[in-house]
C-alpha cells in the first residue's frame, strides 16, 4: 500500500516518466517530417540511435554516481543536459544540428532514467515495487493518446519545433515535486566497488569507450550502400569498442546469459531491441508504404502504450501466482510474433488499421516483460549496488534498442540508396510500392528474432537454487513473499557487479 509521503514520490516520478514518454512519441511521430524538411531521410535511423547511444554514457555515470553520492545530483544534471538538447534540437537549421541535439538529451536522458530506478529500490519496498513499475508504465498512457495527434497537428500544421520545445519547461516543474524526496536519500552502506576515484575513471572510460563505439558502429552501418573502405572500417572500429568495453559493464555471465542476474539483463536487451526497433520505423512504413499522414501513422503507437501500461498492472496484482521468469519468456513471445506480423500490413497483406491493434498487443508483452525485469533487478541487487545494477540494466535496454533500430535502419539505407536523402517522396518513388513493402517486410522479420531469443533466455532470469535442486521461481509478490521469491536473501550476492 502507498500512503502519504510515499504517493508525493510517486506522483513526481510518474510525472517524469509521462513528460519523457511525450517526447519519445512525439519525436517518433513527427520525425518524418523533420527529415524530409532538414534532408536527412538517408538517416533517419540515427535520429533515434544517437540518442540512445549517448544515454549509454549517461547510465553509467549515474550507475557509481549514485551509489557513491545519493541521487539527487546525478538527477539534476540528467534534467539540465536533457532539456538543453532539446531546445537545440525544437532550434535547429540543420539535420547535423537536430541530431547533436538529440545526443546532449541523450546524455541527459540516460542519467535519469537510472536515477530513477534508484529512488524506486531507496524509497519503496519491495512488495510495493511491481505496483510502482505498473504505474511508471501508466505514464506512458496519456502521452499515447496525446502525443502522437499533438504531435502530427503541431508537425502539419504548425510547427515541428514545438515538438522539442514545449517539454523542458514542464519537465522542471515535475523534477521540483520529487526535490524534497530526492535529497533525503544518500548513498547506501556497504558498497565498496565504486568507492574510489580509481574505479569512477575506469566506469567513466569504458563508458566514453562504449558510447564512441556504438556510434561508429552506427554511422558505419548507415553508411554500407555503396560499399566504401571508411563506413566499413567505421563499423568495425565500433564493433571493437563495444566489444572490449560491454562486457566489463554488465554483470558477469550476461553475454552467455548466466542463471539469474546476468539473464534478467540479457533478456531487457534482447526485448528491446525487438519491440525499439520496429517501433522507430512503424509510423515511416505507414507514411511512405501505406501513403498515411503522419498523424494518422502516430497514432499506431498510442495502442502500444496502452497495452503496455495493461499488461504492467497484469503484472503487478498481488494474487497472481506466475513466476517472474515465466513472464518474461511470455512476453518475448507475444512480441516476436507480432513484429514479425507486421509483414502483413507492409507487404499490403493486412489493412493499414491493424497495426494499431497489433502494436496494442506487443505492448501487453512488454508490460509484463520489462516491469518484471525491473522487480527483479531490484530484488536481486544488494542495496549498496542498486546504481550499478539498475545501469546494467538499462545499458542493456539501450543498447538493445541501438541495435534494433540501427540494424533497422542499415536495411532501410541499403535499400533506398542515394536518392532517400531527397526526401520522403523520392525515397517512396525510388523503391516503389512492392519493394519499398519488402523492405520493411524485411526489417520487421529481421527484428522478430530478437524477440524469440528473448523468451529463450527468460527462462534462465531466476536465482540458482543453493541446494542444487529447482528454485522457487520468482514471483509476483504477495505481502508476505519478496519479489524473488525468498526472504530478505538476494541472489546477487554471488554475482560479479563491474
């Protein structure tokens, strides 16, 4: 139960959550129209992944800046980085200049969303968690049925700026109701791994490393068709940072997908990467396949949300029974199938108004996926380690949405070739109806398969069993019973936290 104080808090994070979820689908909606108006078609892709590749940067100073200081400064300089990128963007004259806008909030963004993931394990308990994260999802709810129509008038008929603009303002007034909550919270006792300089330079180098990569990796992608020395090496350049930098990150065990930890992280990355991916290119096949306004595109994404927001309260009732790890291989599955459905529409199989309803239903899968990896993350972590947890987390959410959406877009590019960068039109003439279709048929079959290794590696996203026999699975809590399953015994304390 949430009584008190304890609603003020939640009220400021769901405000937080809400005005972030505006501009993710706002931006999503009008994007379209920001790349055909500053000629930036053939990248469009990096207007999407720059952003996430910076919060890379951005989750793993807040992961040891948080355990070592409390959140409040790292939240306060997460707000000021994302709402200055922002207003370089909703000002810029240039696609160059939108997109280095998009990289300052990025930064900015990747440090809040850690932080907040630190409030929720400081200030809560456990068995009120899963109802935390069903009403951080809610968030996304209004902003669905608001943003993308907002969005797609402000684009059409007024301006495409206001998208970027209208968010700083309101985004400090809700950092202000969660101030108060904030600075009471410090640093945890107990942690030891973050304590010294040392090892804050180390985390800050692998993330400068980690981030640099990704973008080399994505601007050598993007670049492939016609195939040059430089994109090539560009990508892998990338490739080998992220290689030499991720895993040091992350948990040990995640890339193999070890029992426990490491697989709750593996799996976010894996869901996201599905479910990201195809979202950034939803409303663009709408608008050049189907010949959709962007309006009317934007509104596919509403159905997401809600479906999102309902399968994280489905998550969150006290009487449900089902293991957490459970929940995450159904929901790898429900997305993959339905990504890969997506085909349908593009390949004009299925009408352009069931995409709202498919996206709908992936929603659902990733509301009970990803609120399940939150419950059990902070279960599974040590409270002195909460910062570097919750930033392995959402390095792994990140990264895997990097991936979709720059895998995405290299299909997209190589496809399109020379001519996308003259605009939406030339794009859509140049590929045609039938092979523009193929190529998002494509992009959406390819992504599908991140889905299905996601429900493969669910089924690892549970403690291992001290005695050696099955584990009881994770859970989602009654009032007696701990989001993992067990009393007061996490099962991160035998795992490896950078």
């Amino acid at each position: 139960m949430i009584t008190g104080e304890l609603r003020i808090a939640l009220a400021g994070i769901v405000a937080l959550v809400s005005l972030v979820a505006f501009e993710a689908l706002a931006v999503s909606t009008a994007m379209p129209v920001v790349a055909t108006e500053l000629g930036g078609l053939r990248h469009y892709g990096l207007a999407f992944s720059l952003f996430l590749t910076t919060s890379l940067l951005g989750m793993v100073l807040a992961g040891g800046w948080t355990d070592a200081r409390g959140p409040l400064a790292p939240t306060v300089a997460g707000m000021a980085a994302f709402c200055a990128g922002l207003v370089v963007s909703g000002t810029a004259s240039t696609f160059a200049v939108m997109l280095a806008g998009r990289v300052v909030a990025g930064l900015g963004g990747g440090i809040l969303v850690v932080c907040l993931y630190v409030v929720v394990g400081a200030v809560f308990a456990e068995e009120a968690r899963p109802t935390v994260f069903a009403w951080m999802s809610s968030g996304w709810v209004l902003p669905a049925l608001v943003g993308p129509p907002l969005a797609g008038w402000l684009a059409g008929q007024v301006t495409w700026r206001l998208v970027f603009l209208l968010v700083p303002p309101l985004a400090l007034l809700a950092l202000a109701v969660l101030g108060r909550r904030l600075a009471a919270i410090g640093a945890q006792p107990g942690g030891s791994a973050e304590g010294g300089p040392a090892q804050r330079r180390r985390r800050l180098l692998l993330g400068l490393a980690l981030a640099a990569g990704a973008a080399l990796a994505q601007a050598g992608a993007s670049a492939l068709v016609p195939l040059r020395a430089l994109p090539v090496l560009a990508l892998v350049a990338g490739l080998a940072l992220v290689a030499a930098s991720l895993p040091r990150l992350l948990p040990a065990g995640t890339l193999r997908a070890a029992r426990g930890l490491p697989s709750v992280v593996a799996v976010r990355g894996l869901l996201t990467a599905c479910f990201a991916g195809a979202e950034a290119y939803v409303p663009l096949m709408l608008v050049l396949e189907r010949g959709l306004s962007v309006t009317v595109a934007g509104l596919a994404l509403t159905g997401g949300a809600v479906g999102w927001a309902a399968g994280s309260f489905a998550q969150s009732r006290p009487g449900m029974r089902v293991p957490r790890h459970r929940l995450l291989s159904t929901g790898g599955v429900v997305i993959s199938l339905v990504v890969a459905a997506l085909a349908l529409p593009s390949l004009h199989l299925l009408p352009a108004l069931a995409v709202p309803v498919l996206w709908a239903v992936a929603g659902a899968g990733m509301g009970l996926a990803l609120s399940s990896t939150g419950v059990l993350v902070l279960a599974m972590a040590p409270a002195a380690e909460r910062g570097r947890a919750s930033s392995a987390l959402q390095l792994s959410d990140a990264l895997g949405s990097v991936v979709g959406i720059a895998a995405a877009g290299a299909v997209l590019a190589a496809r399109t070739g020379e001519q996308a960068a003259h605009g939406a039109g030339a794009a859509a003439s140049a590929t045609g109806p039938d092979d523009g279709g193929l190529t998002f048929a494509v992009i959406f079959a390819g992504l599908a398969v991140a889905g299905v290794a996601a429900a493969v590696v669910g089924a690892r996203a549970r403690p291992a069993s001290p005695t050696g026999a099955g584990p009881a699975a994770p859970t989602a809590p009654g009032p007696a019973t701990s989001p993992n399953g067990t009393p007061d015994a996490p099962a991160s304390t035998s795992v490896a936290l950078p």
